[in-house]
DNA sequence: TTCATTTTGTATCGATCGTTACAAAATGGA
DNA sequence: TCCATTTTGTAACGATCGATACAAAATGAA
C-alpha cells in the first residue's frame, strides 16, 4: 500500500469553498488555497488535477453541504409557509455573519463563469434544480395544508421563489441591511395566493 | 499646447466595458482591454490612472449608456404597464445576442466586488437607485392611468421589481431561455396590484 | 526487511500580471 | 523656428500566476 493521505478531503472542500466564494474564480490564486487548506500546492494537484477541476469539487460540495442543507432545514418545517418564509430571512443571517458578506456560490459563479463554460452551467443548473423541486413540494405542502389556494401553480411559483431569492441575493450584497431585506420578503411572500380565512 | 490624444475617451469606455461586462474585474487583464481599445498600456495608464480606476469610470459609462438608456427607451412609454413589460422582455434579448451572453455589469460587479468595496458599491447603489425611481415613476404613471389599484404602494413595488429584475439577470445567465423567461416576466407582472375592468 | 506505491516538501518552471521608465512624436504658443 | 507640454510606442520591471519535477517520507504487502 502507499502512504496515506494526512487531510479530509471534506475539509479541503469546505476551506476553499469560503475561499471561492468570497473572492470568486478567477480572484483565487492557488497560494490563497494552499494558505486556507493547509496543504501545499502538491498535495493539492495530487487530489485534484487543477484549479478548475478543484472548483467543479467544490461546486459539488457546496450544493451539497450548504443548498442541501438549508433546504433540509429550513424547507421541510411542518409549517410549509413559515419554513418558507424562514429560509428566505436567513439568507440575510448567512450572508451578513460572514466578513465580508458572501452571497451565493451558485449565483457568484452563474455571473462570472457559466456564459462561456457549459460544464459549471449544468452544476449550477442541477443546484438550482434542486432548489426549485424543493420550493414545488414546500408549496404542495402548503396547499395541501390550506395555506394557499387550491388552484396554486406549484411549478411556476417554484421558478417564480427561485427568481426571487437570486434578487435577494444580489440585492443583500449591495444593501446588507436587513430591514431592507425583510420588506423585500414581505413582499415576495405576500405576492404568493395565499388563501385568507 | 500639448500633443492631442488620438481617441475619444468614451469610445474607449464603451469598448472596455463590453470586456469587463464579459469576463469581469478580475478575468479582465490590462493586456485584453489594450487589445480591445487599440490603445496601449501607456496611453491607457495615461488617461486611467489604473485598471482600478478605469474600472470605476467604466461603471459610471455604464450607468449612463446602458441603464439610463434602457429607462428612457422603456419605462418612460405612454403605455406605463406595457412599456415595464417590455423592459423586462428586452433583458432577454440584450442577454441574448451577446456571444457569449452577458447579464448586467452592475449585477456582475455586485457579485464579484461589491461586498469588499465600499466605493464599488456606492456606485451600484446609485445606478440601482436610478433603476428602482424610474420604476417607481413608471408604477406611479400606471396609477394615474387607472392601469393599477390606487392604493399601490409604488415605492415598495418598485424595489419588488428591482428584486425581480436582478433575479431575472442570474436565472437567464443559467436559462438562457426565451420561453423559460417570458413565463417568469409573466409571474413578475401578475403579481402587481392590477386593476381588473 | 525490502519493495512498490502514493503523499509530501522544496524549489522552480515559463507565462502573464499590473505598472512604469524613457525617449520619440505631435501639437500650439512665443 | 524653437520651446513647453502631453501623448505615444517600445521595452521592460518585480511580482505573481497555474502548474510541475524531483526526491524524501510514509505506508502495507511480500
């Protein structure tokens, strides 16, 4: 056998996940991930063959331990409605505690990278797929539940929840203010056919 | 008198913001916008003080030839409601026809500086702000015309539609998508406060 | 203990980064 | 025509870019 690895390549993903996603693709340098992860610039090419392929891991790893995970947490609440609207002032929480504030790997790398490449285009796409899929069955929840009318279009208010939460994250990044933010998110949740009693 | 300079300075800001739009702030080398300009790097450190620089007044030519435009060609129509329609329609065409397709050089530079740069962000602060009056002018107009309830609270729709619009920007960068987006302008319309006759 | 195999650390590769020094070229005023 | 001033072209600066060569270190199998 040969000598074992002395890193979790989890961990390696999640150190240059923040890094990526605080200062993008291209304003990463391979010597800014040797300092995050701790590895050397070998160790690094050893696991991964190059700096893009190490951020087609992280993409990865970001929809799943950061989109799945808030979906799972925020998304499946019994009270489909509050769930809902609790994912959406969270992101206020997520990109505020961070310093800098950070928005959204996926929405970062759509505007700097997925026009010209066609393979982080269907990442993204598959993370923001999972997104929608979530928001569908969290809004059939809340039909189901008498919270919006029966007639709801559970798949064109998904993309429309989409649509809106990368507004709100643009918007954050350029308004951190999170009186601002929750107006906003009045609005969206206000805009949905909710079904008055 | 001195030697005059052989280019107009807001050919060459139009030309180096069609790069920096394209592969961003930091995928925009000196060399590429000197391949774009035709000018050298002298001429261009001479006028520029740096890429920095050059960077901000590129935004400022932004703000001026592309979003003011794009409110004066749009949402000042006499027909309030549809000419807000058209704006949002026109952003697929304005994404689309660029090869490869470009979104929006304030939503691109929130994603990608504005966190880390408190000038960068002030001058996103004011192009949005141009956008979210004119919209609030053109939802005011749409009252007035008895095309929306009059109870409408303008100012907040209108910060709604600058929400709506920025998500527009992200979802058509990964969705490059004619159909995909006019489903979406027509959720982001519907869910106006609309008067029915 | 030897060996085949993989990881690690060091040191550096050629290319490109943003920027600048310097002198020739181009102007209107004196 | 000569001068002061600014722009331009050439050439290159030190720093950093992504990536790699190479050998020492570390493992389990034989």
């Amino acid at each position: 056998m040969a000598r074992p690895s002395q890193f979790r390549e989890s961990d390696v993903l999640t150190r240059a996940m923040l890094v990526f996603w605080q200062h993008g693709f291209a304003g990463t340098s391979v010597r800014h991930l040797e300092q995050a992860t701790g590895l050397t610039a070998s160790s690094l090419y050893n696991r991964f063959d190059s700096k893009e392929a190490l951020f087609a891991s992280v993409l990865d790893h970001y929809i799943i331990k950061v989109v799945q995970w808030r979906i799972d947490r925020y998304l499946c609440a019994d009270d489909a409605l509050a769930g809902l609207r609790r994912f959406f002032d969270s992101t206020y929480d997520y990109i505020s505690q961070q310093r800098p504030p950070m928005a959204c790997l996926l929405a970062n790398t759509a505007l700097e990278k997925s026009a010209t490449d066609l393979a982080v285009r269907a990442q993204l796409d598959r993370g923001l797929a999972l997104l929608e899929d979530a928001f569908a069955d969290c809004l059939q929840r809340a039909v189901q539940a008498g919270q919006l009318r029966a007639d709801c279009d559970c798949s064109r208010w998904a993309r429309h929840l989409l649509l809106c939460l990368q507004g709100v994250l643009v918007d954050s990044t350029i308004h951190p203010d999170h009186a601002r933010l929750s107006e906003l998110v009045d609005g969206v949740m206000a805009a949905l056919p909710l079904l008055q009693h």
